[in-house]
C-alpha cells in the first residue's frame, strides 16, 4: 500500500438541489439548459465498495470503468495514464455517494468521501489529472457546476499527514486548475492563505466558451521535485449544459 501511494504520488506530479429524473438529469431550464445530478440507478451502479481497492475501480475491467450522461453526452473516467494496471490510482472521475466530516479519514482508503452534502444523493469525485468530454464530439457552454474538496483533502489541508504539510498559513494555496481544448483556461481557489474551502460551492463555466473537453488538474505550494503532495481530489456535482 505505502509503495502504491508513493507511485500515486509520482504520478501526480502534476446549495440543495433535489434531482427527479432516473437518468441525472434534474431538467429543463427554458428548454435548452439540462442539469446532470447523478442521481438514479444507472449511477448508483457505477458506485464502488469499499472506497479503495473495489472491484469496480482496483479490479480486472477498472480500465473499462466509465460514464455518459444520455441526455448531455457528458461523460468521463478512467485516464488510464499508465495503462490501466492501477485502476483509479492513476486518475479520473468516479461516481460516489459517500459523506462524512471525520477529519480523521485523512487517506484514500477514504478518498471518495465528501464531508457535507449538497442536498443530493449522489456526485463525482476527481483525482489527479481528470477529464470530462462530450461523447458525440459536439461543443457545448458548460455553465457551471457544483465543487467541494473531498474529506480526505480537507483533512490535509487543515491537519497535514505524512506526506503534505497543511495549508493554514499565509502563502498557502491549492489551485483547481480548468483548461478547454480550445485553448480557454480558468482557476479556482480551493485553499488561499489559509482560507479553505470546507464545503460545496458553485463555479461559473460559461466563460470557458463552447467546449468539446475540459481537463482538471491540481497547483498547490506544498510541492516537491516530484509535484503536488496535497491529496490531488475534489469532488463536482450538478453540472448545468446548454443543450
């Protein structure tokens, strides 16, 4: 396990809403903005158990793990950036439904736990470099979703462990950062000189312009020659597209 971590760490070197529709998406807004929420059995499917090492993102066909949401084409997983052998250790997005604010499930035996809840059953959770993509290859205006650390961040970020210092000091910060493929950019503080974000927030994606794939990836100050040692996760929900 320890060896798997320091790999991990190796290779990251770089509001309620309440869902009603079985397929997550929470509905129309004037007819041409659609919301996925996750919610329903399709997602509650792809929800592994335990949080680290499950079948779904550790076993055999992890590779394979992945999503679309049917009415936006949004979809994601797996980066596979070492070829698929380490599952979701190597990046990607995962569906998830767990939540708690026990600042003592301070490693990735917890990793894809939040520690408040938006109103909302089920969200996804984001580690290390991960993508989000249109399955048609049609361009879409995202304009916005939800964004929290995960538990297992926020504990790092308050506490520190044994390999990342905390971030409760002035020069202190993690960085969320967001690039389109057509060149657009945007970042998002998730720590700031000792401002943490502790829980959900909604960012404003609409000036990413028209996008057919966004990559997100983490800058933080406490990095080495290896890259980021703050836990590389956070978690997104609610995911509003103009149709």
């Amino acid at each position: 396990m320890k060896a798997l971590k320091k790999a991990v760490i190796l290779l990251c070197a770089g509001f309620a809403f309440t869902a009603c529709e079985e397929d997550g998406v929470m509905g129309l807004n004037n007819g041409n903005v659609a919301t996925v929420t996750f919610e329903g059995s399709q997602w509650e499917g792809l929800i592994d158990n335990p949080q680290y090492m499950g079948e779904l993102l550790y076993g055999s066909n992890a590779s394979t793990y992945g999503w679309t949401d049917e009415t936006t084409q949004l979809s994601g997983g797996m980066t596979n950036a070492w070829g698929g052998m380490y599952g979701f250790s190597e990046g990607g997005t995962a569906i998830s439904n767990y939540v708690s604010i026990d600042l003592s499930h301070n490693s990735f035996n917890n990793q894809l736990e939040v520690p408040f809840s938006n109103g909302s059953k089920n969200f996804a959770v984001a580690y290390c470099t991960a993508s989000l993509q249109f399955k048609d290859g049609k361009a879409r205006v995202i304009r916005s979703m939800l964004v929290s650390p995960t538990t297992y961040l926020l504990a790092v970020e308050k506490l520190g462990d044994g390999w990342a210092k905390p971030l409760t000091g002035q020069g202190d910060y993690l960085t969320l950062h967001i690039e389109a493929d057509n060149g657009s950019k945007m970042d998002v503080d998730l720590a700031r000189d000792g401002n943490i974000q502790v829980s959900w927030k909604r960012i404003d994606l609409s000036g990413l312009g028209a996008v057919k794939s966004l990559t997100f990836t983490m800058q933080g100050s406490d990095s080495s020659d290896y890259g980021l040692n703050t836990p590389a996760y956070f978690a997104f929900d609610n995911v509003e597209i103009e149709l």
